[in-house]
C-alpha cells in the first residue's frame, strides 16, 4: 500500500512527547513489512538541524494559497530507507522556532497560519509529487485538516489522491481552537463553518473537523477510545465523537523494542535481561550517583519522565510530598512544563537533595537511565490516552504506579487484582488513593521474591508494533 502519515511530531527528529514516539515507530514498522510509507512533518528547526536532515539533498519548492496570500514554502525530502520518506515542510516565518507550539510560556499567536499551512503543504506535495495514496492518515488537531483538504483537491483537479482518509486522536484535550475568522486561511466553503462542521461555542475547532471528515477516526487504546465518548474525559467533544462511533475505534500504540531494549539500549551504562538483573542494579547506582545520592543506597527509587502538567497528575505528587519526606525512599524526577510545578518540586528538591532530585530539560539519554534506574514508575494521570512510559517500564523491569485511566487499564494489571499475572500498581487518580498506592510500592519492595516475580512478568510482556501495525494494515485494507 501507499500510505501517507501528516503529523507534528516525528522520533527521532522532533519530539515533545508520546506523539512523535508513536508515529515513529508506526510508519518505521509499516514500511518493514513492505508499504511505501511517506511521512509529513513541519520543518521545525530542530528537525532541519537534525544530522540526517541537514543531509537531505534533494528540496522542493511550492507554493500554497492561504486567504487571499500565496506563501511559498521549501520543503526538504529525506529517502530514510527502502518504503520510508520523511517530507519536512519547512517555511522559515512559521517553522524557525525554538520551540514547536510556544515560547515555553504561551502558545504561539499564528498556530493557525502554522498548522493550515501545514497541512496545505502536505496536498500540495501530493498533488506534484503525483503521490497517489491508499491511506491518507493525519494526527491530532495539527493534521485534522488534512483529510478534508484532500477531498477539496480531489473535487477541484479531477484526481484521486487517497481511497481512504484516517484521523488519529491522541490527545482529545488539544483541539486547536482558534477565532472563526481564522477559518478564512483554509480557503474552504463558509457552509462548513456551521454547528455540523468546524464551530465550536463562537470559534473554530480544527479537532472537531478532523473527527467528523476522516472516513475512519482512531485513538490510541481501547479504554481511552471509550472514555472519550464520556463528558468526564471528552473535554466538550464527547457528543461529536459519539456521532462518529460506528467508524472508531481504539488501537493500542506499541513501543519501539529497538530502542527502548535493556538488553541493547546504548544510552544505559550496563544492559541486562530478565534472567539477569546484574545490569539494572548498575543502572540504579549510576543513577543515583548523578543525581548527588548515595549510590549505596538500599531502598526503594521511585523515578518519573513526563510534561510537567495537570495531565500527568502533579498535584497528585505534589499532594504526596510527606510521604517522600518521611519514609526511607528516593525520587527523581525528569520533565519541564508548567512553572508551578516546577517551581514546587524544585523547592522540595533543594530542601531534600539527597532524597528528591529534578531534573528540568529535555533528556532523552536521562529518561532511559530513569527507566532503568528506578525500582518503580510513576504515573499518576488524571487522564492519559495510551502512555508510553508504563510500556517502557514492564520492559525495563521497573513497576509502574499508574491510575485507572485510558491506555494504563489496558496495558497494567495490578498485582493484588490479578496476583498470577500482575505487572504493576494501579490506583484512582486522587490524593489517597495515590498515597495508598506509594505504600503498596514501598510493601512490594520489601517483599524481594514477590517484587522480582512482578518484575519478571512485566519484562515478559510482549508490547511491540507488530500487533498494531497488522491491525493498521487491516483497518486501511477494509473497504469503508
Ligand atoms: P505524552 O505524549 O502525553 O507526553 P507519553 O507517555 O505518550 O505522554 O510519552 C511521553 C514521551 O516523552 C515518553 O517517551 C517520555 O519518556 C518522553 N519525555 C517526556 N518528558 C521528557 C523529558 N523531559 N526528557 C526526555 N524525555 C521526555
Ligand atoms: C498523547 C497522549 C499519550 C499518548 C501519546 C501517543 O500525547 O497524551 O497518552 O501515549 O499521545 O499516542
């Protein structure tokens, strides 16, 4: 098949989070199992200054109708392998940032010229690269214009570009909501701007169009594709995504084995496999020392990675802060985002520094020492629509401390429910029972033989692509 994957995020050339991880490895594992996989992502400047991308030879210009403005746009082609180009879409005014989305503190005030011009950007190269695809498939509210505008282009030149279009949700609380007089850049008809289409409360909702003009709509596991559904975790959207339930479904992401591997990870000082965990207690020491604790240190390491955001539960850790005080255990956190949180743990940090440690930057090396390092994951989300890190965690033998939400139901069984194949600690998104949780963690560690069984049981998981790509592929070979 021809497929073509829009996104704003691509692993390993821009990532902010689970986005760029997930279509990473979706389009790698596609186009192993032999698809010709074209892959859309804005030329940020990280991306363009990426070793391999500064390498790509060959460029495109076009040109793209915006309102009434033409702006151009120079596009860089990177061959990766057989079956697998990256497109970068670059335009300097839009893509020549720092940062993808913001300036650390807001968002940007053109996302909407950014965003539309993206996706623009990906018909037009379709259009003059001849790409005829089976599948057009774009991700979240960056590409939810995507689909629709392939179907305009499709009317207006006679020519078919996909037979079938898919629209991956995976966050349903960034909608891309912007005032309606930003619905004029897309050039599309002022009848789509009604209740039925892109207006939500007074403004347009780039989410909500993508939703209800993909022929097939997904999310990320099947909990969270159920959840969505509900006016508890649809973030106003539920009533839309209801309309659109016969055509959605939920597939779970897989992680990347080649890479989040402890038996072939690079970035670890010491790689290890179930049967030997020799190499994980070297990780642990090495971690602790690089955070100024004692590498000695007997009990257990609790480890974390994520955006520093409401998302990920940090008032929940935050709430939890005298059990870290009082009790014999270490903490170390990895993540940026929110100055409130930061602030907070960056206080408790320098009041404890030989119990609590945070490190804020961006760290991919340090996030797979966290993985191997720490004894227990947390992940205490009020929300979360797959997770990758619980993933990460079973494989890397490190428990994970997770809520009863979204894709944590489907990939973590919690060791007192299920005692014969329990993997991990699972707990209501709320202070006690969170601090409950921590608890068990600390009674589990004590108990050595039940703690190396659940540790065992979660490195035998097998979490891998293979199982969503074929369903993929299935999806985008069934006729609608
Ligand atoms: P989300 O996409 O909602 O942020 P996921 O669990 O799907 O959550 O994915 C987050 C990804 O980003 C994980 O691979 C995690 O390790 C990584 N990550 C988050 N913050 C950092 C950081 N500060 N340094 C390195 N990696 C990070
Ligand atoms: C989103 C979600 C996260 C998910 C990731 C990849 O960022 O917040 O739960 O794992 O997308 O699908």
């Amino acid at each position: 098949m021809k497929i073509v994957h829009a996104a704003s995020e691509l692993y390993p050339y821009v990532k902010t989070g689970g986005l760029a991880d997930a279509v990473g490895s979706l389009t790698a594992t596609l186009a192993d199992k032999g698809h010709d996989v074209s892959v859309f992502v804005p030329g940020y400047r990280a991306a363009l200054e990426h070793k391999e991308v500064a390498r790509a030879e060959q460029r495109l210009g076009l040109r793209v109708e915006m309102g009434d403005r033409i702006y151009s746009g120079d596009v860089r082609v990177l061959p990766v392998r057989k079956g697998l180009t990256v497109y970068f879409i670059g335009r300097e005014e839009f893509f020549d940032r720092r940062l993808p989305y913001g300036n650390g503190e807001r968002d940007y005030e053109d996302n909407d010229a950014r965003f539309v011009f993206f996706c623009k950007a990906v018909v037009e190269v379709m259009r003059m690269a001849e790409i005829r695809a089976d599948v057009v498939h774009g991700h979240d509210w960056q590409a939810a214009l995507l689909p629709l505008l392939v179907r305009y282009e499709e009317r207006r030149s006679g020519v078919a570009l996909a037979m079938k279009t898919v629209f991956t949700i995976h966050n349903i609380a960034f909608q891309g909501l912007f005032p309606m007089r930003s619905f004029a850049l897309t050039n599309l008809p002022d009848e789509l701007l009604g209740i039925d289409g892109f207006e939500y409360y007074g403004q347009i909702n780039l989410l909500k169009g993508g939703i209800l003009f993909s022929d097939r709509v997904m999310t990320v596991s099947p909990q969270y594709a159920r959840e969505i559904q509900t006016p508890e975790f649809g973030c106003g959207l539920e009533g839309v995504v209801g309309t659109r339930a016969e055509d959605l479904a939920g597939l779970l992401n897989g992680i990347d084995t080649k890479i989040w591997n402890p038996a072939r990870d690079r970035l670890l000082p010491a790689r290890y496999a179930a049967h030997d965990l020799t190499g994980k207690s070297i990780c642990r020491a090495a971690l602790l020392k690089n955070h100024g604790m004692d590498e000695g240190y007997r009990g257990p390491v609790f480890g974390m990675v994520c955006r520093l955001t409401q998302q990920k539960g940090l008032d929940l850790l935050l709430a939890a802060k005298d059990f870290f005080v009082q009790q014999d255990c270490r903490l170390i956190v990895l993540g940026t985002g929110e100055k409130k949180f930061e602030t907070a743990l960056q206080e408790l940090a320098r009041a404890y520094p030989k119990k609590i440690a945070l490190s804020s930057r961006y760290d991919e090396e340090m996030s797979h020492l966290i993985e191997a390092g720490s004894d227990f994951f947390l992940m205490p989300s009020h929300f979360e629509p797959c997770g990758l890190n619980q993933m990460y965690s079973q494989a890397y033998g490190t428990v994970p401390v997770v809520t009863r939400v979204g894709g944590f139901v489907d990939t973590v069984t919690d060791i007192d429910e299920g005692p014969e194949d329990g993997t991990g600690i699972v707990c209501q998104p709320q202070e006690a029972d969170f601090t409950r949780a921590l608890h068990r963690a600390i009674q589990l560690y004590r108990q050595q033989e039940s703690m190396v069984a659940v540790i065992k049981r979660g490195m035998a998981r097998d979490f891998g692509w293979q199982k969503a790509a074929a369903a993929y592929e299935q999806l985008y070979q069934d006729t609608i």
